[in-house]
C-alpha cells in the first residue's frame, strides 16, 4: 500500500469511527469538500501537511495520532 492509500484509509476510518461524513469533516477542519473529494478521486495525490493537520484538528487528534498506525509503519521507503 502506497502511503496515498494509507492516508485516504485513514480518514475513512476516522470518520466512521466518529459516525461523520467528508462533508462534515470539511465543515469540522475548515479544509473544503472539494479539496477532501480531489484526494479521494485520485486528482490530489499529495495531500500537503497543513491539509493533513487541519483534518487532524478536524477529527480531534493530533498529526501524530494520525500517523500512528500499523499501515504506515509498514510503508516501504519510497526512495531507495
């Protein structure tokens, strides 16, 4: 899995973990509907750190949080 999957994932998980859609961590993080729905069809592939965060903040729990999953710490180095 690709860290871009990874990323969409989680946020999937978020918000069925909190019973919230996208439009609703849109309004909860300040980040628009459609920058959330560019990442989920693939035309934002690289979603920044400050978008990350602001979602973060958005789902109360912090950028660590976030990143602290079993699916990221497997990534494979993307350079080698």
């Amino acid at each position: 899995m690709r860290i871009y999957e990874c990323i969409l994932e989680r946020i999937e998980t978020l918000c069925k973990q909190r019973g919230i859609t996208i439009n609703q961590l849109s309004y909860l993080s300040g980040v628009s509907s459609s920058t959330i729905k560019s990442m989920y069809y693939g035309k934002s592939r690289n979603p920044g750190v400050v978008t990350i965060k602001k979602l973060c903040d958005g789902l109360d729990i912090s950028i660590t949080e976030f990143f602290n999953t079993e699916a990221f710490r497997s990534l494979e180095q993307e350079i080698k």
